[in-house]
C-alpha cells in the first residue's frame, strides 16, 4: 500500500518557534504569575534596557504595539493639522494611520524598485509644511540612510524610521535600524523578526526630551498614581510578554542568520526569469519578507497554482496606501503613485520563517522555476 504524500509550506507556522522556546516561555510564565507584577515590572524594565543596548541607543520604551509606538513618537513631536509627514505609499495601514491618529496630514512617495522609499520622489514631495518623514524598512532593508538624512538635514525634517520589520538590521557603518533617525518604532506582533505571542511595540530614541514624552504618553499623561500632566494614552507592554521578547531577543542573532539563510537560499536558486531581492553585503539586511517580482498577467495564476502545490504566498501589499478607502479625503488617484502601484501588481511574497527546513524550501524553489518556466 503507498500513500500519496503531499509536502505543504505554509507561508509562515508561529507553532514551530513557540514549541522551540516552549520550556523557557513556561519558566518564565510562572516566574511573572508567582511574582504578582504583571505591568510594568522588572522583565518590562530589564527587556528596554537590553533593546537599548544592543541598538545602541540611549532610550526604549516598550508600548502596547508597533502601531502605538508610531503614533506616540508623533504626538511627541506636537504635530498639527496642518503638519506633514511624508511615508512611502506601498506600507501596511498603520505607517499611515499613525500620522492621521497623531493629528497631522501623510504626503505619500514614491519607492524605487526595491521597495525602499525614494529619495527623488521625497525631495519632489517636500514643502514648507513638511515636518517629518518616516521612511518603512520594508521586508527588513534598510532605507537609503546617507542620501535621506542629508536631505532632512538642508529642510530641517525629522527622521522617524517605520523600523516594525527590520530589528535586527543595520547600515554600511554598523548602525542598527532603531539608531539611524529622531526615533524608531518597532512592532513585536508574531510575524515580526523579534516577536512575542500577542501584540507589542518599541520606541527608540536618543532624545531624552522626546523619550519622556513617550513615557508620559504610553501611561494616561500620569506623573504619578493620581495626577496626569497631559492628556495620555494607555499602551503598556505588559510584563508576561516582555518576559517572552527576553527569551527571543537572547537569541536574535540566530534568527536573523536563519532569515538571511533562506533569503540566501532562495537567491542562489530561483530563475533568474524573475526579479529577485539584491543580496547587499555592505549592510545587514534581515528579510523579514522575501519578496520576488514577477510579470503582472502571470501573477495571480501564479499564487493559485503554487497554492495548488501546497505552498503559502501573500502580497505585502495588494492596495497601496494612496488607495485605500479611508484615504479618500486626500484626494489621490490612480497612477498619482506609479511605481507602487507597479509592484503592488506584480509581487509575491514567498515563505520565509526560522524554523523552515531544507526540504520545504526546495520544494519551493522547484515548483516557482517550474511554474516560472511554463509561464514564460
């Protein structure tokens, strides 16, 4: 009797790492649940200042999401209606949301061809309401540093990096996303490189005074138990889960070198038929996405017969920003974005997660060729 065995990839499986990290997030459950602090207390305390330590910065405040971390840096910088901040358009809503939610107005920009936002484009898009830019490290690249600071430094524009899937990367001087603008927002929702198991966020900073803000921010405006200074939010790391990023920021440079592995991986053997990342060894670039661009006719076929085969395909994003329906009031159209909307026809994102094995990731690059080549 044989058995008609098929292989399946999923596009991502959090159940593998949490089983991976299973002893050491039961340790540290009991730990918190016996000690009685549940927000704010020592894990809490501990995971900022080793995040501070390995970005290099001087100040991590942990919030309740990538999203929030966002918003609480701009409502630090005291934003108004008539502020701008320019962001990439091809990003997940939050990018944009948070300038919305922080009471100003988001200009998008254009991206180049590897989805980074791009300089030419920014400089087109800046006025004399420019207040900031928050240029996305999309899939985990590292954004066009040199070219994009100097600009914000002739227009007197703060940088604040959009650093939700990048942790872990740095540029060509070794300075880590988290350490290259004003501030940084990070996210730890599962899918994230640095990752726990619910939501969670990051902001980082050098400035001391934009720091305290944030810390006045993320606990109600409260200068104590009972008198609040300004009028606050509530989006606190809670201590259980900043107990589980301990366990998985001690072991960040494993997992980095796993996504840099399979992206390696998939570079040396897919076709060369389709439009693959560029693998950059002047800087760290940690993929947290690994995305391919393939002609737009083909596309969706493409995604329906790699499903077929049992492998997980997303797109990162299929509706730019621009075009979204709550971004009508701002008045874009099609086309007024070009380039992001060229990708956003044309990408596919293929299964890249640490606890992939070899033999799911040749079953991917075997069917993508094979299905490539029949296509074209």
């Amino acid at each position: 009797m044989t058995t008609n065995y098929k292989i399946k990839v999923p596009f991502v499986d959090l159940t593998r790492e949490a089983k991976n990290y299973l002893p050491q997030i039961l340790l540290n459950t009991d730990r918190v649940l016996k000690s009685g602090q549940y927000i704010n207390g020592p894990f809490v305390k501990e995971f900022e200042s080793l995040v501070s330590e390995y970005l290099g910065v001087k100040y991590t405040i942990s919030v309740g999401n990538g999203s929030d971390a966002l918003m609480l840096i701009l409502k630090s910088l005291n934003l108004s209606l008539e502020d701008e901040v320019i962001c990439p358009a091809n990003s997940f809503i939050a990018s944009a949301w948070s300038i919305i939610a922080a009471g100003a107005k988001p200009v998008f920009c254009d991206v180049r061809d590897d989805f980074l936002l791009d300089p030419i484009d920014f400089q087109r898009k800046i006025t004399s309401k420019t207040k900031v830019v928050m240029p996305v490290h999309l899939t985990g690249r590292v954004f066009e540093v040199g070219l994009i600071s100097q600009i914000c430094i002739d227009n007197g524009i703060k940088i604040v990096e959009d650093a939700a899937q990048s942790f872990g990367a740095f540029d060509s001087n070794n300075i880590k996303t988290g350490a290259l603008g004003d501030a940084a927002a990070f996210s730890l929702h599962p899918l994230k490189n640095l990752s726990i198991y619910g939501d969670g966020g990051l902001i980082t900073t050098n400035d001391k005074k934009l720091a305290e803000d944030c810390l006045l921010f993320r606990n109600h405006g409260l200068i104590n138990r009972d008198e609040a200074s300004v009028w606050g939010y509530n989006s606190r790391l809670d201590e259980l889960q900043a107990s589980y990023a301990l366990i998985k920021l001690k072991n960040i440079e494993d997992l980095t070198s796993k996504y840099i592995g399979i992206a390696n991986f998939y570079n040396n053997r897919i076709t060369n038929q389709v439009i693959k990342p560029k693998i950059r060894t002047t800087l760290r670039d940690v993929y947290h996405n690994y995305v391919v661009v393939v002609p737009p006719h083909i596309r969706d076929d493409l995604i329906e017969d790699l499903s077929s085969s049992g492998i997980g395909t997303k797109i990162h994003y299929p509706t730019p920003l621009h075009l979204q329906m709550c971004a009508k009031d701002l008045n874009y159209k099609p086309g007024d974005i070009p380039n992001v909307e060229r990708l956003a026809q044309s990408m596919i994102s293929l299964p890249i997660f640490p606890f992939l094995e070899e033999y799911e990731l040749e079953h991917v690059v075997n069917n993508f060729n094979n299905l490539i080549t029949k296509y074209l």
